[in-house]
C-alpha cells in the first residue's frame, strides 16, 4: 500500500468513525428532543384586520434540536398527542395564556416546555363583554387605622375628561381593595390614547385623624435642621398645602386644624396617594390588572 492510500483510508475512518457510532445510537433513539420555549411573555395583539389567527409552536419556542433527527424531523404540537400543530388565538383568549408545548422526535420520544403569550385587544375589537377591569389596592402606611376603617370614595378620571366615582369591593384595616370596570359595556378612549388616572380618596371627615400638637413640634424640628425627617413619608405627610416644601406655611395650617380653625388642609385632601397617577395606554389594557398604592395620612407625621 502507498504512502497516498494509507493516508486516504487513515482520513476516511477518522471521519467516518464518529458517524457509524451516531448512526448505531440511532438505530434505537431514546433521546428526546431539546425544547427551548421563550421564558419571557410574549404580547400578540389583535386587531381589526386581524380578529383571530393560528400561532404555531414555532413561534414561540426559540430552540428544538435532537440527536439524531434534524430539526425539520421533529413534530411540534400544542397536544401530547400531537395531534395540535396551531392554536387559533381570538377574543376568547384575551389576558394571559399559559401553553405546553411538546417536542417528539420520529422515535417517539418526546419533551415539553410551558410558554406564556398575553392576547390583547388592540382595536377593542372584541366588545363590550370584553371587561376590561383595573384592579388596585390602598395600603395605608403605618396601619393608619385601627378598625373601623373610614368610608371611602375612589374617584378616576381620565385624560379624556371621563370620571367616575367607586366605591371599593374590599375593605380592610390595612387597605382596600377597588375595581373598575373601564369599558362600562362601551370603550369611552380614543384608540391608541393614554388614559391617565387621578386616585383620589374621598374622605371629608377624618382631616384631624392622627394630627396632634406631637406633629407639630416633629415639623418645626425638621424645618429648623434640630432633628430632620428621615423618612421620605414624613416629607409626604408633612406637606399638607401641596406646595412641594415643608414650611411654616405648614406648620400655621396644622395648628389651626388642631385648635378648630379649620376642618380641612388647603392641598383639600386628607390623605396623598403615592403614586397618583396611573398610565395605561389603552391599546395595552389587560383584564385584572392590579397595581398597589400608598395611602399616607397628610400631617400625621410622627407615625412614620
Ligand atoms: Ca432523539
Ligand atoms: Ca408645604
Ligand atoms: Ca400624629
């Protein structure tokens, strides 16, 4: 044999080798595939133009591999059986959504991942029955109240000008909870808009709740650097025209709350709300969305 051949088939089993054994496992393949699905949540968005259609598998996992056979070999279905290569997407499935996906190679081997897609409603094609409810909670800073908590009103108003007062669907010493339903049977927003939410607490009563002659040297000692708030609830609280300072201004408007000149702080609330405001563009409005809010009592600032 010559130099040249010896070299030729020295190559060829090098090469070959790696495949016959490859080849041998798959003869009987117990391996099953590799599913990657995306882990964050994906959005699809219907609209007008789009009332409903068929997602595959392939769009939302971002990796199949297997041993032996090629990724094109490999079935994806929303079913164990297999039997579901799509998922239609319509109204029916607005919110989020949670789908196994399962990976089987022609062996029959198989592995699944769970993904997660929100369907949302872009052009509020899915009407009234659609309900599209925010849902919050109050949590008072500090426990403010011992039971009974104060009635309260919540009152939203958007940047279109629509308002509406609720009464919240849970009350508790530590909070409330509240729900409303935006649409009302009929999408009030222009499409696309931003819907700003002013949160407010309706309570006429309770101005002197917490407030003692004990606040009003805590605020005198903060305004003179003797002793500083430390707290940024402190900083809230004591604020009570609103003007974005703590002043003296502040401190005349507590005494006279607590001497019975006045029943009421000039800002003309009793409690802030942090944060007040609440951003939804109405083209990304989710049924039961929830979102937290602190309720601070203005001038009882020795509580924080
Ligand atoms: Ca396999
Ligand atoms: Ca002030
Ligand atoms: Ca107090």
């Amino acid at each position: 044999m010559n130099n040249l051949l010896k070299g030729f088939l020295i190559s060829f089993l090098f090469i070959q080798q790696p495949i016959l054994i490859l080849s041998q496992d798959c003869l009987q393949d117990s391996i099953p595939p590799v599913i990657h699905c995306y882990t964050s949540t994906a959005s699809i968005s219907l609209s007008a133009k789009l009332t409903r259609f068929a997602i595959s598998p392939k769009d939302l996992t971002t990796r199949v591999q297997d041993n032996c056979a090629s990724s094109q070999d490999i079935k994806l279905s929303f079913s164990e059986d297999g039997k579901n290569p799509t998922l239609v997407v319509s109204c029916d499935n607005l919110g989020l959504n949670q789908v196994m996906i399962y990976a089987t190679d022609p062996a029959g081997n198989q592995s699944s991942c769970l993904v997660s897609f929100i369907v949302q409603d872009g052009d509020f094609i899915c009407g009234p029955e659609a309900n599209f409810e925010l849902r919050g909670s109050f949590n008072y800073k500090d426990s403010i109240y011992s039971s009974p908590v104060p009635t309260f009103k919540i009152s939203l108003t958007d940047s279109t000008g629509n308002s509406r007062t609720i009464d919240p669907i849970e009350v508790f010493v530590g909070g409330l909870e509240f729900a409303i339903n935006l649409f009302d049977g009929e999408n009030p927003f222009p499409e696309n808009s931003t819907i700003s939410i002013d949160l407010v607490i309706d309570s006429d009563d309770d101005y002197d709740y917490g407030v003692s002659t004990l606040d009003v040297v805590f605020m005198i000692k903060h305004i003179l650097g003797v002793s500083p708030f430390t707290k940024p609830e402190q900083l809230v609280a004591a604020d009570v025209n609103g003007d974005g300072n703590i002043t003296s201004l502040d401190v005349i408007e507590v005494r006279k709350l607590i001497i019975g000149l006045t029943d009421s702080f000039s800002i003309g609330r009793s409690h802030v709300i942090l944060p007040n405001t609440w951003q939804i563009p109405a083209n990304q409005l989710l049924s039961a969305e929830h979102r937290s809010f602190d309720v601070i009592k203005l001038g009882d600032v020795n509580r924080f």
